[in-house]
C-alpha cells in the first residue's frame, strides 16, 4: 500500500511525525502535524484550514 498523505495530530507528536515523514518519503506539504481547522480530503490532500495556515 502506498501512503501519499500522513495528517498527524497531537496524539502522534511532533517527533513521530517527523520521523513517519522521513521513512516514508513523504515532504512537508503531505506528512504534517494537524492543527484545529485542519481536514484531509481523498481527493486535495491535507487542508491546513483557517487556523493553522
């Protein structure tokens, strides 16, 4: 299965994320730590919302 997206939140950390984003090869604008008015859609991908962006 490939991963194309990783949303992590505060329950994964910072760190975790991080080190997911590194050993799957995803970048910074597809593995990112979630903030409040975030969202992920199938389709766009992750969303930073209103808040967070």
């Amino acid at each position: 299965m490939e991963l194309k997206h990783l949303p992590g939140a505060h329950c994964t950390g910072i760190e975790a994320t991080y080190k997911l984003r590194t050993q799957t090869g995803l970048d910074r604008k597809t593995a990112t730590v979630s903030a409040i008015g975030s969202y992920h859609d199938l389709d766009a991908g992750i969303h930073p919302g209103k808040l967070a962006g």
